[in-house]
C-alpha cells in the first residue's frame, strides 16, 4: 500500500511539472512586438531581395519590380490580390529591363525639366519614388522614340486603302435621335406615360421637372444611337417607334424609362473617308507601332542571355496561354498594310 501511494504521488508530480513547465514562457523567451516587428521587416527584406530577373551580367530584384509599379502604375495597391493583373505588370517590367539593357549603351541625356514635367503629368511628388526607376522609364520613352518609333507615320495612301478595303466599318446602320426619361418609381413612370401619349409635345419639359438622369437638364436629349449599341430590351422597342412616339415603360437595372424618337437616319449609309481618316489613321499608326516594338524586342532577346525566375517573385506568377495579343484582335487587312508600308 505504502508502494501504491509513493507511485502515484511520483505520476502526480511528473503530470504537474510537464503542464504546468509548459503553461508560462520564461520572461527572457518571450518575443516582444519590437522583436516581432522586426523579425517580419527581415523576412519582408528577404523576399524583395531575392532576383527576379538576370539580363547579361544585370540583377534585378522584387524591390526593382514594386519601384517600377510604384512609378508607372501609380495608384494600383487595391490591384495587388489580382495575380493576372500582376502577372501583365512583371511582363511589362521583364520588357523594359531587356530594351533598357541596349538603351544603356548610348548615353541618352535626361535633362532636369524633363524629369519634372515627367513627374507631373503621374502627379507624383519628388520624395515619393524612386528617382532611379524614373529616370530609367524617362530614358526608356526616349530611346524607343529615337530608335524604333521616330520613322513611322501613315500616308494618305495607306489611310484612302485601308477606307476602300473596309467599308463595311464606315458604313453606318439606321439611326435615331432619342430622348428618354428616366424615373426611380414604376407608378409615377406609368402615370407620366398616359399624359405623355396625348401630349407628347410635353417630353422635354416633363425630362426636365422629372426625370432623374443626367441629361435631364437638356429635355432629355440622349443622341444618336446606331444599332446594335443599346442592350436588346431597349433596342427592339426604340427601333421599332415611328417619330415622336412614346414608348411604353421599360424597365433596367437604372430604374423605369422612357423614350421617344425624334428623327430617323437611312440604312447603310457609307461616312465619307475625310470623316474617318483621322480615325484610321491612329488604328493603323498604333498597328505599326506596336508591330516595330515587338519585332525589336525579339530582336533584342536573342542578343542577350535573359534568366527569368518566376518561382522567386513575391506573388504567384500566371501565364497567358492562348493570348496573343493585338496580333489576333487587330487583324487589319494584313496585305493591304505590307503593301502600304513598303512603299
């Protein structure tokens, strides 16, 4: 018996150190929020150390990439989750530290007014960025500009081509001129139509004292509109009005309308080119700009030995299978485009 009570007062006192030795840290272990603090600074520190991107003999890091984001993409920090959306921006900063590494070799001058007007037109104060990645985007523009965008224009050939080529986008389709009236309550909508269709003269004096839209304050004068523009609820009503008819009550997600057609404008009829040119003249000057970048940034690839990490970067890179770009969504009449750029 007396065995008995020593073992168990021996299992007793075992329990109480293990659990109770394990309650409290001693004083001396335990990390205060300054050592807390800067344990997480020192990790931070680690990840934007780590590189991201080797160009020849050049090292670039995480900290490169948020003084980059920081000077050309002002305003993004709610963006930062969207992996796709930074994924673009590292794509964008691998593109401008491979175009830099030549733009380096020749001494481009960025002169101080320069740099200050640069700042101003991101609204950025000089104590906020890098001077560093400024100037090196500063110095970016200028080399493009020197090198691969000064020669390219449109010529007026180019511009009457690609008009005769493409009429079926200069020709527009019927046409309204409509006026609506937009309300927040589907009983005053209704009540306001039944005095609207023996008066309808009355419409834009009732837009102006009633309707809660923006253009109230012009009658309610919406424009023009071509098919095709308005969603299919409104369309199919407003197409369907013959002039100073008023359309029955149309519900959307803005509240209660109502509209009403004051002119009509024929089918097919095809914009004369001296309406368009400036138009076509930007689609087809903004094709070529973006054709000699890529072919000089593939150029510039195969002269250099280019390292990308993507495993090293302080977000989850994601890739863009299947996009190409401009090359598929601006498919411009290619032949006509060689042709006119070769002469």
């Amino acid at each position: 018996m007396k065995k008995e009570k020593v073992r168990i007062f021996l299992l007793v006192a075992v329990l109480v150190f293990v659990y109770g030795g394990c309650k409290d840290e001693p004083a001396e272990q335990r990390k205060s929020p300054e050592q807390t603090g800067k344990e997480k600074e020192q990790l931070q520190d680690n990840v934007d150390s780590k590189i991201i991107l080797i160009i020849d003999s050049s090292r670039f890091s995480n900290r490169d990439l948020k003084n980059y984001i920081q000077v050309n993409y002002p305003g993004t920090a709610g963006m930062q989750k969207n992996l796709r959306f930074m994924s673009r921006i590292f794509d964008s900063f691998v593109e401008n530290e491979i175009i830099l590494s030549s733009a380096y070799l020749e001494d481009i001058p960025v002169p101080r007014d320069e740099y200050a007007g640069y700042m101003g037109r991101l609204g950025i104060k000089d104590g906020n960025a890098d001077k560093t990645a400024i100037m090196k985007s500063i110095r970016l523009q200028k080399y493009l500009y020197a090198r691969v965008y000064k020669d390219i224009d449109v010529s007026a050939e180019e511009i009457r081509r690609y008009y005769n080529d493409n009429h079926g986008e200069f020709t527009k389709k019927k046409e309204v001129l409509l006026y609506q009236i937009l309300l927040k309550d589907k009983e005053e909508a209704l009540n306001i139509r039944s005095v609207l269709k023996n008066n309808p003269q009355d419409f834009e004096k009732l837009a102006g004292t009633h309707s809660k839209s923006s253009e109230a304050k012009n009658g309610g004068l919406l424009g023009y509109f071509e098919e095709g523009v308005l969603p299919k609820e409104m369309e199919d009503v407003v197409f369907s009005l013959k002039i100073n008819e008023i359309s029955p009550v149309i519900e959307s997600p803005y509240g209660f309308h109502i509209f009403k057609v004051t002119k009509q404008k024929r089918d097919g009829r095809l914009l004369y080119i001296k309406n368009v040119e400036a138009e076509i003249k930007n689609k087809l000057l903004s094709w070529k700009l973006n054709r000699a970048y890529r072919d000089y940034l593939e150029k510039l690839k195969k002269e250099l030995q280019i390292d990308i990490r993507y495993n090293q970067l302080y977000f989850k890179y994601q890739d863009i299978k299947g996009d190409n770009e401009d090359e598929t969504k601006q498919k411009i009449t290619a032949d006509s485009r060689d042709n006119g750029s070769s002469r």
